[in-house]
C-alpha cells in the first residue's frame, strides 16, 4: 500500500542528502519542507574536510565551486598572544574547506536531489505522522492552500530539525542530553577573504571568521549565560567582544560594511536521539543536536544520510538496516558531541596555552592537529604523534594534561575515532 519508498520530512543538508542517495539506490522518494526554497537559515556554513571529501564523492562538490564560495587551506588559530598557522592533510584528495551560504548549498542539494528523481515538495506542512501496527507508514501534509493529504512510504526520514515533529511522534527516547552552553551572533561582511579559516579563542568567548559568498561571516561565541545580556544589545556586544579579542579583525570591520542584519541564538540544545525504529530513522539535527562552536553540524549531516542509506543498501531487511543505523550513529555520535561540549564551555586554562605553546613552535605538529580536527586523521594519531615528538624538556604532567583528549576536546572539539 506504500505510495513510496521514502518520504523525507526535511530538505535541508540532512534530508535533501539523504533524499538523493535514497533516489540514486532507484528507490521513489518524496522529499518535503515547509519552507519556500531557496530560503537561508541560521548556520554559520562551514563544511569540514570530511564534509568537502563526501560532496566529491556524490560529484557535487564542482557545483558548490560554481556557486563562487572561495576555498580555503588554512586554519589561523590564536589565544592570549599565541599564534598557530597550519594546513589539514587531505581527506581522499581533497585539501579546501569551504562555507557556502546555506540557501546556495540547500538549493544545490535539492536540484541534485530532484534531478535524480526525486518528487519535491516545498511550502509544505507535516503536521503528523500515519502508523499501522506500531509502524511509521506515512505522512499527513498539504502544501499552501490546498488540502490535507496522506502521503504513505515503506520509510519515513525524520530530517526536520532539533524540534523534530517526527521525533515527537515516533517519541524518539533522547540518550544523551547536556545543558545548553554557548550562544551565537554572527553578521555578513563586504570583507575580502584571505582563504584562511580564523579563529580566536579567549577565556569566555570566541571569534570566528570565514570566508563564504560574497565575503565573509563573522562569528561570536560567548557563554550562554551572557545571552539575556546580549540579547538586549545584540550589536553593541558582538562587535564589543570582537573589538576586545581580535582588534586586528575589528580594524578591517570598520572598513567593511555589514551586509546584512545580525543574526543570533542562544537556542542551542545539546543530545543524541535514538535514531530509528519500525518504519522510521531520524537524520541530521533531529537525530544529533550539539553547539554549533565546533562547526560540524553540515558535515555530520552528510555522514548522517551516507551511513543511513548505506546501512539501507546493505541490509538483509529494512528493519536490521535500521537497527544497525541507530547502532552505529549512536556510538560514531558520541565523541563529536562530547567535544562540543567541552569546546562550549569556552575556557582557556595554563594547559590549553602550554598545548598552543607546542603547536606555535612545532609547525608539523599543528599540521597533524588540523588533520584531526578536520577528521583527516584520528585522535589516536595525533595524539601518539604528540607523545613522539614531545621534548625530554617538557614535564610529565604537561604533556598529559596537553595531549590529554579532554584538552585537545576544549581546544578545538573533534577528537573523533
């Protein structure tokens, strides 16, 4: 009685990904958003190299170049005085990053989609799901003026987002939760890029910036608690924070111009979900939510529907594919989401500096530290490296409290097996 193999609740980077791999398996997919596309959303666009690597392999990543986001190959990490300058490794040969705008990239994800064959359907509202036996087995919608309908799959896909109404109704059981940590402001600048991912790091707050169409985004992380404060001057705080912990940056502001209106959060909520079960899998924030600070919300989100669609196309039955999904997303889940906790909390102490300290004066090891951090190379690299190359100088206690994963973790966030 299925009308479709798959109907996705979502079409941004999690749902229009996983929408067109499900397509390319030859499978009928109905993908659906309540938004008119292309429409931008609160993202700070950065792609990390696995990420980058993900879109070669589906043969888009040409297209993401054609929309005119500038490339970039290197990370400039500072911290009281300290400077850090390096490259990652590749991941399968590829070398840049990138940070398109999202209404770029969310547009190039559904034309790839659609092109593959899949029915889309955007200023459409799902305001529940249909169940036969304990099964997700549809959907009930309409798009804009017209009337409620169901539609019916063998699959619902869950990628609408950290208030998930899929989520909701399947009640997804949250196994893993953490209070909410950072808060976010972040502006659009008429600022050349210098192909350089920054980042500036301060007890309490972080600056960021990136290079993206059209310019450059310009980030401030600061601690939620200073989000009631900052919510009553949003502009005078965010260019504050930038002005106190990146001057140089701040200089080059006030050359530029502002593009467009400011946009911030203090709505960040941190968990992993139970990812699927009869009838049903969640993908990208509605399966996995964590601070933003890290900036791998867009990559985890490709791995996402790579891994569910695989573990479809692999599986004797659809019921173990979803099974050994929620398996392996739960455990792969873990150590990015821990790490931006850590990351969120926005300290700086004696032994994150002594790390920065090594990378600064070794320039091979900060290169194997932005391999890991962009998923290049794992934590258990980089850290026997760090081990290899310490100096007899450098004390016991310094060396396990800077290689230690919990500092790497404050540092940059990504200790990922």
């Amino acid at each position: 009685m299925s009308g479709y193999d798959a109907i996705v609740v979502g079409a941004r980077c999690a749902g229009a990904s996983t929408a067109l791999l499900l397509a390319r398996q030859g499978r009928r997919v109905l993908l659906l958003d309540r938004a008119v596309f292309p429409k931008d959303t609160l993202s700070t666009g950065h792609i990390q190299l696995r990420g980058v690597a993900t879109l070669a392999d589906w043969e888009l990543l040409d297209r993401l170049r054609d929309t005119g986001c500038p490339p970039m190959g290197r990370t400039i990490y500072r911290a009281a005085g300290i400077t850090v300058t390096g490259s990652s490794r590749p991941v399968r040969g590829q070398r840049m990053n990138y940070a398109p705008r999202r209404h770029l990239l969310d547009r190039l994800l559904v034309e790839a989609a659609v092109a593959a064959g899949v029915e889309f359907r955007d200023a459409t509202t799902v305001d529940d799901l249909l169940f036969a036996d304990g099964r997700a087995t549809g959907v009930r919608c309409r798009t804009a003026g017209g009337g409620w309908v169901n539609e019916r799959a063998s699959l619902v896909v869950g990628a609408d987002g950290m208030r998930s109404l899929v989520a909701r109704r399947v009640r997804a059981a949250a196994l893993a939760e953490a209070a909410t940590k950072s808060c976010v402001y972040y502006a659009f600048w008429d600022l050349p890029t210098d192909n350089a991912l920054s980042v500036t790091r301060a007890d309490g707050a972080l600056v960021g910036a990136v290079g993206t169409n059209g310019g450059t985004l310009v980030a401030c992380y600061l601690r939620h608690r200073e989000f009631a404060r900052a919510r009553q001057r949003p502009l005078d705080v965010y260019l504050g924070t930038i002005r106190e912990h990146d001057g140089e940056l701040f200089e080059r502001l006030r050359a530029a111009e502002m593009t467009e209106r400011l946009h911030g959060t203090g709505d960040q909520p941190n968990f992993i979900r139970r990812a699927a079960g009869p009838g049903w899998a969640l993908a990208g924030d509605a399966a996995v939510h964590k601070d933003s600070v890290t900036a791998w919300g867009i990559t985890d989100a490709f791995l996402q529907a790579q891994l569910l669609t695989d573990c479809l196309a692999s599986a004797v039955t659809p019921d173990r594919a979803l099974t050994e999904y929620a398996a392996t997303l739960r455990s792969a889940a873990r150590p990015g989401y821990e790490a931006a906790l850590a990351v969120a909390d926005l300290n700086l102490d004696d032994g994150d500096l002594a790390f920065m300290h090594r990378l600064a004066d070794d320039p091979a090891l900060a290169d194997l530290y932005f391999s890991m951090t962009s998923g290049a190379i794992t934590y258990q690299e980089f850290d026997a490296a760090f081990r290899a190359q310490s100096p007899a100088g450098v004390s016991t206690a310094t060396q396990e409290s800077s290689s230690h994963a919990d500092s790497d973790r404050r540092l940059h966030g990504t200790a990922r097996g």
